[in-house]
C-alpha cells in the first residue's frame, strides 16, 4: 500500500467582497495546468438559497514527480451567499458576484503510489530503509516543492480576489 504523508492539513483564508466565479474557476485550471499537475475534481455542487447561492468546489490536482512519489494539493472552496451586482468601470458593465468565499489547503506526498514495493516483505523492508537513509534528501525536497506550490497557489488566489475589490 503508497505511504501517504500529510503535509499541510486544514489552512485556510477567506473573503468578503466582490469575484468573477468564472475567471476563478480559469485561475485555478490554469495554475495547476501551466506547473504540471493534472486535474482531479472531486465534487462541484451549486445550490440556491433565499440569501443567495451557494458553490462548493472541491479539487485534488496531483503531480507526478517520480515513478516513486507523487504530490497532491487538495483545495476545497466554498462561495456563499452570492449575488449577482453589475458594476461599471470605465464605461464598461461588469457582472460580477458579491459574496464570501472560504479556502481550505491540505497537501499529501504520496510514496510508492504505483506499489512496486509491496509484492514482498522484503521489498517492503528495502524501501524502509532507503527511504529513511538513501533518499531522505529527495523525499524532504519533494516536501519543500509541495508546500511551495500550495504556498504560490495561495498567494495567486489572495491577489486575484484583492484586484477586484472596489
């Protein structure tokens, strides 16, 4: 069975304000998909209150680094209480959405996902030892890399909904 290894579980951030949920959407496909990861969409419900709607999005990009180890960012988004409100700027009417809006992160580093290690307890006590003395420097930079990307992918989500407050 792949070792899984929890790296980041449970960060968050959240706003209040003014967002594009289309040009979001794009953000998050584009960023995953120019770094290499490849998509993975878990569930994405859209719902309709009295106070307004409501979009749960829960995405699980992975990256495969290695034939060994592979790299998951896991970003669950809630938006609610959205409103549609056209705006204008500029001589131009935007329609954008008012409303809130939460991020969650956790990131994994998956070892051995392809199980190549798990035919024999031999092999499995091989890679134990290989990968508490080998290669230790390679699975801490895959480490490193992952919490990075999630930290970039952070930073892009917070300066994309910051550009459209007003």
């Amino acid at each position: 069975m792949a070792e899984v290894k929890n790296l980041v579980y449970g960060e968050s951030f959240s706003f209040k304000g003014l967002m594009d949920v289309e040009d979001l959407y794009m953000l998050l496909d584009k960023w995953f998909k120019e770094r290499g990861y490849d998509k993975n969409e878990i569930w994405n419900f859209e719902e309709n209150y009295d106070d307004g709607k409501q979009i749960t999005l829960k995405i699980q990009p992975y990256k495969k680094i290695s034939d060994y180890a592979k790299v998951e960012i896991r970003l669950t988004a809630q938006l609610r209480k959205l409103k549609e409100v056209v705006i204008q700027k500029k001589k131009q009417k935007l329609k954008l959405m008012r409303g809130e809006a939460s991020f969650t992160f956790d990131v994994f580093l998956t070892t051995d996902y392809e199980e190549h290690f798990q035919s024999s307890p031999i092999l499995f006590f091989i890679k134990t030892i290989a990968e508490k003395y080998l290669y230790k420097g390679y699975v801490e930079k895959y480490e490193e890399k992952a919490v990075a990307d999630k930290d970039a992918i952070k930073r892009e989500l917070k300066s994309y909904l910051n550009m459209k407050r007003f």
